[in-house]
C-alpha cells in the first residue's frame, strides 16, 4: 500500500529488456539458442570437434603423392596418353573387315554413330599427318586436338619444371558453346540426309 517500504523481496521483477546487448560479451540466458545450455539439440559455441581419420588407402595416396618428385604426376599424365597414341598405332582401325561388329556399345545396338565415334581412326590419321581424313572421321576432335595439347604443355610444364607458360583461360561461356556445337555435331552426322550422309562413319 501507499507508506509501506518495499524491500528487495518484495520488489517486483523487471521486464525483460527488449533489446538485448550484441557484443562478443553479452549474457546468454538458459533458454538462449546460443547458449550453453542451448535447446533444440543446438550444439554449444566454442567446441572443438576431433579431425576424421582418413582411412588406410587415403593415407596411402597422401603418403606417395608428398614422396613423389613434382615430375611425376605429368610423367604419369603423358604414360597414359602415351599409351591412348600406341594402341591406336597398334590396332589400326582403318583396316577392318567389312562384316566386323562396331566396338562402339551404341552403334552396336542402335546403328548410330555415337558422339565419339571415328575418333581413334582421326587419332591415326593425325599420327600420320593425314590431317584431312583425320577431319573427315571427326572433325571437332581435330579441331580440340591443338587446344588439349597446349593446356597439357603449360600445365606439365609449370609442374615438372616451374616453366610460366601463357596459360589458356576458357571461360564457362566457350566451354558450353563447344558442348552445344558438339551435341549438333553428333545429331547432324547421324541424318539420313545429304550432305550430312558424308559425316557418318
């Protein structure tokens, strides 16, 4: 009542601040989400969650890829197209019987010439500096084979031997432009009509 002294027990409990402090040392309540004892199974700040282990293979890999000189991934790089120029070399595909099956599984079982097809034989001819029947088997895989050859050179280059190269930049744009003339390319080789009977292979 009006008189009577208030004492701290019977003083009446203030209103939550509706515009708590935001600093790096404001007070988290109990119930807070970003608090200690934090609701809704909200992990709290601050913990340091132990590294994954990697398994045996991954620490293999690692292992070898620290040991191994800076030669040897491009080393590797050029075995393997190394061997892509020898089996073609090997083979021969221009010679095949006439009855013989496609190795292609789609021309296989469609008869249709698959977006890659007639590309080991244009990799023969261009080993034999054949340039125009390389074209006439696949003329967009002659036409990358310059492009492919640089970024391999620049790149093996600057590992192996630290060389600064001019580095070729294809931006997004050209990648997709290509895949698209690509696309049109495999549907056009593959028309029943002239003059695009002279793509197939």
């Amino acid at each position: 009542m009006y008189g009577e002294r208030v004492t701290s027990v019977d003083r009446p409990a203030a209103a939550p601040d509706p515009h708590p402090p935001a600093g790096p040392h404001a007070h988290h309540g109990p119930h807070d989400e970003h608090g200690p004892h934090a609701e809704h199974g909200a992990w709290p700040a601050g913990v340091a969650y132990p590294p994954v282990e990697p398994d045996r293979f991954t620490r293999l890999v690692l292992r070898l890829h620290a040991r191994a000189p800076r030669w040897a991934v491009p080393l590797a790089a050029l075995g393997c197209v190394g061997l892509g120029m020898a089996y073609a070399l090997l083979s021969d595909p221009t010679h095949s019987d006439p009855d013989a099956r496609p190795t292609c599984l789609l021309k296989l079982t469609t008869g249709l010439d698959c977006p890659g097809c007639g590309g080991t034989r244009a990799l023969w001819y261009v080993l034999h500096a054949d340039l125009p029947a390389a074209a006439r088997h696949h003329f967009l895989f002659v036409f990358s084979l310059p492009f492919l050859a640089w970024l391999f050179v620049s790149w093996a280059g600057n590992r192996a031997f630290g060389w600064r190269l001019p580095e070729l930049r294809i931006s997004p744009k050209v990648i997709g432009g290509f895949l698209a003339l690509w696309l049109a390319f495999s549907v056009a080789r593959n028309l029943p009509w002239a003059p695009f009977t002279s793509l197939y292979v």
